[in-house]
C-alpha cells in the first residue's frame, strides 16, 4: 500500500466515506488537466468544485451514471480541454 492509498482510506474513514469512494486515478487525471490547460491552482479548485457538484447531486437524489450523460468530472476535464488562454 502506497503513502497515497494510506492517505485516501484514512480520509475516507474521517469524512465517514464508503472505503472506495474517492477515485484516485479519476482525480489525479482530472487536476493534471486542470492545471495544464488552465493554470496550476486550477487543479485543487477543479476538483473541489466537482466534488461539491457530486455532493449535490446526490444530495439530490441524482444518480452519477453513465446513462444519465456526462458527470462532472467529464464536464470538467472537457472543458479544460477546450480552454484557450491568451
């Protein structure tokens, strides 16, 4: 077990998180996507918003499947992919 998968099944346990709740390979990919396509602190702020957005979701009663359309995480990396800087 890694520092980071350590890390991620204690932050599950203090949050009350279900044990594999938090999708370290989805995150990380969209923070490196975040961060390179807009600008580093992009990263953190990305991720929090689309956690915040997932909370309400299912707060209201909304499933995150693939058959409802994109979640936000998809949503998000798109649109740093999309993003242009001047």
């Amino acid at each position: 077990m890694t520092d980071l998968d350590s890390w991620v099944e204690a932050l599950e346990a203090e949050l009350d998180l279900p044990p594999g709740t938090i999708d370290v390979p989805a995150v990380l990919d969209l923070a490196r996507d975040a961060a390179h396509a807009v600008a580093r602190p992009a990263a953190p702020v990305t991720t929090y918003a689309v956690g915040f957005a997932a909370g309400l979701a299912a707060a209201g009663g909304i499933a995150a499947s693939a058959s409802s359309g994109p979640d936000a995480t998809e949503k998000a990396s798109r649109l740093a992919a999309r993003w242009v800087t001047d």
